[in-house]
C-alpha cells in the first residue's frame, strides 16, 4: 500500500475516533444534567432525604438543618445555587441529582452560591 493511501487511512480513522469521543463526551455530560420531560426529584428518594431536599426552601426545618438558618439562609434555594441548571416551569437540573429535576424554589444542604 502505498504511502498517501496509509495516510488518508490514518486520517480517516482519527475523524472517526474524534467524532465517536465528542460524541461520548456530549451523552456524559448531557447526563450530569436532567433533561425536560425527566422525573422530578421525589422528597421521599433516600439521597434527596440524606442531603435535606425541600422543594420549598421555606419549609426546611432549620434546627435539623443549620446551613439555612446561617445569615444568608434567607436567599437559600436552589435557584440560587451553583449547582442549579433552570429548565422550565420552575424545575431544573442539578448536578447532585443527575437525572432528576429539583424545584427551583427548593433546597438542600449541598446548596452552593453561585459565583
């Protein structure tokens, strides 16, 4: 074979590896947020109980969870938080919950202030 044949090979074959990696790359992080239409993140869920999930921040109880009750507790939800991806109707992503949407209105003890 010749030389430019095995090189066109070569080049051919790193397009496809490139396009296959950007396209992994793109599905895992599509992953790390939730999608419209994914299940809303249940109160209930042993993770959202764990980590305190509220979807109503103002119904956190404060004495269980003191990072509210901090001098900024007032401004805590998840609309607020870093962490926090809005997607429609008040609900959004949110990299603690992948897959789930949380309440934009709520809170949890991961709440993080955004930059």
């Amino acid at each position: 074979m010749s030389d430019s044949r095995q090189v066109k090979r070569a080049v051919g074959r790193r397009v496809v590896l490139k396009g296959a990696l950007a396209g992994a790359a793109a599905l895992i992080a599509r992953g790390a947020f939730a999608a419209p239409g994914d299940p809303r993140l249940s109160p209930d869920d042993p993770q959202a109980q764990a980590l305190g999930y509220y979807e109503d921040a103002a119904e956190v109880d404060v004495a269980k969870w003191p990072k509210k009750a901090g001098p900024d507790g007032a401004q805590q939800n998840c609309v607020t938080c870093a962490l926090y991806q809005a997607e429609a109707d008040g609900w959004g992503g949110c990299g603690i919950f992948p897959g789930k949407l949380v309440a934009g209105a709520g809170w949890c003890n991961a709440w993080v202030p955004r930059a």
